[in-house]
C-alpha cells in the first residue's frame, strides 16, 4: 500500500464500500455479482465504475425516452460520440461532456482538461477534430471569486484549444447567484471523418492485442469520476482529482492517431478519461462481449513507486486505449514513437468474459467486464418542488416605470447580453482556416475544403433563468433556440447533443426538475425532427451556498446544402442602407404572445426572477425553421438574428451594433400598463429579426405566406441611431426610443469587458 493509500483514523473507522463511494446494498449486488467479497482493488475500481459519472446509474431510465435515430445518424449515444452523415460519403463526430466539479477547484486545469477530453472523445470516433463550442455559468461578476473562476476558465479553454490548434468558434455565458460556488463548463467538440472510417470502442477478436498509447501515467486525476460523482464539500482539498492536460501532447495524440487508425490494424479504441484504465478496458470488453488479459507492469509511468490501483485509476491525460490486430503491434509502436509517444502492449483480448489484471505477474484483479461497465440502475422519487407555482404570477402593475431607452441600456450592458468579445477574442477562432462567420454571430459557419459543396453551422444555448421558473419549457426554449440560431444562416438543424447539469438527484425536487427537463428535451427534438445523438448527465452540481438550478445546455449542428452557390451567408448585423426590417414568426402581429417571465428584462432592471417563461409553440417554429432556411439558400436574406434574451429591442440594437447602422421601426403597442415592456422587451419563442433589400420584401411575404408563418415589415435601416415609435401612440414626433448607435454599442461592447478587466 502506497503512502496515498494509507487509510487516516477517521477512515479506519468507516466501512470499506463507505472508502469506496457506494452504498451498503451496492456492496451487497457487488459481492452477489462476484460470487465472492472484492479485494481493496477490486472495489476502487467498483467505486469509480459505478460512480454517477460513469454509470448514469440515476438518469439512464430517464434518457431512454430520448429520440436518438434518424435516417442520418450513423451512431448514436453509446459510443464514444454521435456519428452525422453529411452527404458525399462524409460525417461529423459530435458530442458535449461536463467538467464542472474540475472547474471549481482549478478553474484553469479543470476547463482545460475538458476541453482535452471531448476533444479525445471525437477522435476515438475517428475523426479530426475542427471546432470546438463552450457553454459557461458564474456568479454574479460583481463578486469577485466569480471574477476569478471566469477568467481561469476562459484561460484554460484557451490555452488547451488554441495550443491544441482546434479552433473555439462560439459559445455561451450565463451568471446567476446559483453558480457562485458551482460554476458550469460545458464544452462541445465537432470533428470530421468519412463514413468508411468510423471507429468503434467495441473490443473484438479474441487474440488481438491490447495497446496503451499516448503520454505517460502520473498519479493525477485519480477517483476524478468519484469526486465529480458528489456535492462539492469545501473543508476538502480535491486538487489531486483534477487532471492536469498538456495541448502539446495533445496534438501529437491527435495526428499520431489518424496515422494508426488510417493503417487499418486498430480494432477498437477509447479515450482514457474517466476512471482511466478500468474504465476504459471494462467498457470496451463489456460493448464487445470479450474479455481483456492486461499486465500493469507494461503501463508507461512518469513517476515511480505507483500502486496497481492508482495505475488502474489514474486520470493521466492525453493516453488513448487500443486493440490492434496481432502482428501489427510494431508498426503501430512506430506511429506513436515518430511522434514523441508511448505506445505498449499490456495484453490481448480473450474470449472468457473476464478482466484479469496483473501486475509483473502478480494477480490484482479479476472481474466480469459487464459486472463494472453496467451499473445499477436507479429511478428515485420525483416531486414538483414546493412553491415553484408560486413565482408564477406577475402582476406588470406592480412594476416601476423605467424610460425603455435607459432599460435597454441597462440591458445591453447586462453580463448575459453584452458582447462576449472579452472571451472569444482570447480563442483562436481562425486556425485550420474553416471559420466564415465569427463567433459573436447567432451561429458560427464552417466551410469544408474537403466537401466544398458544404458548409456546417454550429450553436448552442441553455436558458438556466427559465430552469429555475420552469424546467420543462427551459428545456424546450434551449432546443427552439439552437436550432434558430441555425436556420438564421441557413442550416438545416442534423443532430443535437446536449449536457444536463442538476444537484442532488436523491433529492425527490431536483429529480423531478430533471425528468421534466428531459421531458421538454424529447418534446421539442421530437416535433423539430432533430435526433439527440449523444450527451453528458452532470449531476451533485451543489454546495453550502446551495443547489444550482436545472441547466440544459444543447450544442446543435446544422448543414448548409449547396453551400457555394448561396449569394451571401447571412449574419446578425444588418448589411447595407435602405433595406427593410422584418418580424417573422409568432411575434410579427399586433398581439404577439410575449411575456416578461423569466426575461432578462425582469433580472437585469427590476432585479426580479419571476413569472413563468414563455411557451413554445413548436409546429410555428418548425415552419419558421424551414422558412428561414429557404429564404436563406433562395439569397432573400441580407441579415438575420434570433429573437431571444432582452426581447426584440434588444435584437434590434444588437443589429444596428453589429452593421454599424441605425434603424428606424414602427410597433404596435396594446393598451395596459406594462404592455409596452412586454413587446419591447417580452421573451418569446420562435421570433427572428431580418433585413433584405427592397425589391426582395414581396419574394419573402410570399414566401413566408406558403410557410403559413407570420411576417411583418418594421421599418428601414439607415442613420446612426434607432428609433423605435409607436403606431398607435397617437403622438406624432415622439418616438418610444431614440437612441444613437454609438451609445448602445458602448454599453454593449463593454458590459462584460469591464468585468474581465476588473481586480
């Protein structure tokens, strides 16, 4: 036994599957399972297999109402990430995973090593890795440990992508008093690959060889899924669990990788992320019903006198797991070696369904791989929280008046609305060359060299406010809004993966938050016809400060079909003097169904999170989706953006911000107080913001006519400041808004900027 080992009194005391992570009944289905008690390694590797990181073992009922198949999807959740046909023999590797505990500890460590993971997970499918999405949540910036957590993050996602050189071309930030001690790193990655060259984790063949390849083992990272697995507890120094990545190495893994896959002798490979070793080889041999021979003594190590267990546990970065065909284990050595790499053999597949494990000959573990790979399964008591009905009512009476040009000022200014520039320009968005619209866009747009007749979008969104107020239509919003933010410029919405960050699911509230959310995700991918292709369960997300509300981030990518032959891809910011402004979708007539629940408008000036959030009506934003894809591909369109948080004003001013010109609108304001808050700054779902030129308005209300979608023209853009009046204010001269450009780009360019900058 190691000196890491050594059990302190406190722990003498305590029952070993209490040492372990688990339960006494899981103990107890351990031991049935084996026909025997487990020795001390045995049961580490239990505990890490069967944490709530590995084995979903609270959530896997719930995700199986998922839609996950489509007539594109060549892999779906289960394997190391979703597989999309692209056309012309050509896919995307997708997926999102979690590092949120990491993060919290080291923020700087725990952001990198995630972005290093999903970025392995993509290239276990087989596929370069090209772009990268992050989805983040803070405290509020004013406090400045929160301060701190962001820029360590950000820092961290930077050094790893831009080292790594996969480009970080979008993303999100949220802050609420929920993440001040529990921040959220969500972080997508997208790779490329042809179809004939997808890769499996499926262990087969009993005879071939089991390789580990990659950088070194070190004693970092170990019981990493077992801490991610639990609250936060802050009398604890969890540093050792967080992983420690280095992007150089990363690199070579990447391009040393392809090369082997490419010769067509690896027979199976996995990421050795969480829970490392036993993860990896139990979760192979168990997908391919075979077993694993391995001798620990093989095992490249950085540093000496490692037990067999912290081998076996370790969450060393930048190591990927193989099973090559036998006779090609020198040519694969010689792969990895060329490029500055360990590659060894530790073993071969066997046919007995069994991992023994060895170590210099001597017998550490022997285990069912499907007894660790497939854990329990769980599905605790569900209650709607008490009181959530309560924030439900809002009386707009009880409001004060606000002058609309000081609220949206407020607003733009406001951390979740204000340019995130401050973040994304510390991100190499340009490397491999594939960026044609930056991030700062609804979505970001990549072209293919390799498929020139194809581009792809990416977005993403979570809308943790709305969790808080309403799980299930936050759900459904984040899923509606992703998939607008593609058909903004044009993409057909393929496949979604998403990352679900909850507290305590044994708590009967949050698993009932949970099961919601899932309900809403399902509803809305299922109506969308948009496949869920893969995902990540966060759950413990809590600490003395208290739980975080439910988050539901989706990453969502779309195709552009004919992508060359599109006049123009169209961004947020309008584009030329003199074009006209257009509300499509179901806010364009004069009773548009907004609302101030959950809005941005209430947090940011009233200081208020209260209401209910808006409410989807899902068969007008498919048919919106579809409109604005046409209109896209037909060049009706010379600028778009998504309706969203701030309400169409803020929309507004952001494209007056982003084209550098002004716009002068009309809007119809009903009678009541409160009224004009609600269609100024009212949230609601499937909204989008256009301009085009003059002489293509009548193409796009015929068109939108067809697609049965409401539209009305606004106004024109031109000038240097955007008015907004009011058609029915009866007051002629007196516009509700007029505010000059430069003023509403200084609040937004520095609302979060100021943050970043600030001790």
């Amino acid at each position: 036994m190691s000196v890491r080992e050594l059990p302190t009194a406190q722990e003498s005391l305590r029952a070993p599957w209490e040492l372990a992570g688990l339960t006494p009944e899981e103990y107890e289905e351990i031991c049935r399972r084996l026909g025997r008690e487990p020795n001390p390694t045995e049961l580490a590797m239990f505990g890490v297999m069967w944490s709530e990181h590995c084995s979903y073992k609270h959530s896997r009922i719930v995700l199986q109402a998922l839609p996950t198949s489509g007539p594109r999807i060549l892999r779906g959740p289960g394997e190391n990430a979703g597989v999309i046909d692209i056309g012309d023999g050509w896919a995307v590797a997708f997926k999102m995973e979690s590092h949120n505990h990491p993060s919290a500890v080291d923020p700087f460590n725990g952001a990198a090593t995630g972005v290093g993971g999903i970025i392995r997970d993509i290239l276990a499918m087989g596929a370069r890795p090209i772009a990268l999405l992050d989805s983040l949540r803070f405290g509020p910036l004013e406090d400045p440990r929160a301060r701190r957590m962001l820029r360590g993050v950000v820092c961290g996602i930077s050094t790893y992508g831009n080292d790594i050189g996969v480009p970080t071309v979008g993303g999100e930030v949220e802050t609420g008093p929920w993440y001040t001690k529990t921040p959220l790193v969500n972080v997508a990655c997208l790779g490329l690959l042809r179809v004939e060259s997808i890769a499996t984790s499926r262990a087969q063949g009993p005879g071939n060889l089991v390789m580990v390849v990659g950088a070194r083992t070190g004693r970092d990272g170990i019981h990493g899924a077992s801490f991610a697995s639990a609250e936060l507890d802050e009398g604890r120094d969890e540093r050792s669990s967080v992983q420690i990545g280095d992007p150089f190495t990363g690199k070579l893994l990447i391009e040393a990788t392809l090369e082997a896959l490419a010769t067509g002798s690896v027979v199976a490979i996995q990421d050795m992320g969480a829970a490392g070793l036993t993860c990896a080889a139990s979760e192979m041999a168990a997908r391919g019903g075979v077993g694993m021979v391995l001798d620990l003594e093989h095992v490249p190590r950085r540093e000496t006198g490692m037990e067999p267990v912290e081998v076996l546990l370790s969450e060393s970065q930048e190591r990927m797991l193989m099973v090559i065909r036998r006779g090609a284990e020198e040519r694969i050595k010689e792969i990895f070696r060329r490029w500055g790499l360990e590659a060894e053999v530790l073993g071969e597949v066997v046919r007995e369904k069994v991992l023994r494990v060895s170590d210099g000959g001597t017998p550490v573990a022997e285990l069912p791989p499907e007894a660790l790979a497939e854990g329990p399964r769980y599905k605790p008591e569900a209650r709607e929280p008490a009181g959530l009905q309560d924030f439900w009512p809002l009386d707009l009476s009880e409001l004060p008046e606000v002058p609309p040009g000081e609220a949206l000022l407020t607003l733009l200014a406001d951390p979740d609305i204000a340019s995130k520039e401050a973040i994304y320009e510390q991100y190499d968005h340009m490397v491999q060359l594939r960026t044609v619209i930056l991030p700062g866009a609804d979505a970001a747009v990549l072209r293919l060299p390799e498929c020139p007749s194809k581009a792809l979008a990416l977005a993403v969104d979570g809308k943790g406010r709305y969790g808080v107020l309403d799980p299930y239509r936050a759900a459904v919003l984040a899923v509606s809004e992703a998939a607008a933010n593609l058909a903004c410029c044009g993409a057909q919405p393929l496949g979604v993966t998403d990352c679900l960050n909850f507290a305590n699911p044994e708590d009967p509230e949050v698993f009932w938050t949970f099961v919601r959310s899932v309900e809403g995700l399902s509803d809305a991918c299922r109506a969308l016809d948009i496949p869920i292709i893969g995902g990540n369960v966060s759950f413990y997300n809590e600490s003395s400060a208290g739980p975080i509300p439910p988050t539901v981030v989706v990453a969502m990518v779309g195709l552009l079909e004919d992508a060359h032959r599109i006049p123009r891809i169209p961004s947020a910011g309008f584009a030329q003097e003199g074009d006209r402004i257009l509300l499509v979708g179901s806010g364009a007539g004069s009773q548009p169904p907004l609302t101030l629940g959950g809005s941005c408008y209430l947090k940011a000036v009233h200081g208020q999170v209260r209401g209910r959030p808006p409410e989807v009506d899902l068969s007008m934003h498919r048919r919106l989706l579809r409109l604005m894809i046409e209109a896209v591909r037909r060049g009706l369109v010379r600028s778009s953006h998504d309706c969203s948080d701030g309400g169409f004003a803020v929309a507004l001013a952001e494209c007056c911000i982003l084209g550098r010109l002004g716009a002068h609108v009309q809007v119809a304001i009903p009678e009541g107080k409160g009224r004009r808050e609600e269609i100024l700054f009212g949230e609601g779902g499937s909204r989008i913001l256009l301009s085009t030129s003059p002489e293509a308005v009548q193409s796009l209300l015929s068109l939108a006519a067809e697609h049965d979608v409401p539209v009305q023209v606004l106004g024109v853009v031109g000038g240097d400041r955007l008015v907004i009046g009011s058609m029915n204010s009866g007051i002629p001269g007196q516009p509700l808004l007029d505010l000059p450009v430069r003023d509403l780009e200084e609040a937004w360019r520095n609302g979060f900027r100021r943050w970043m900058e600030e001790a």
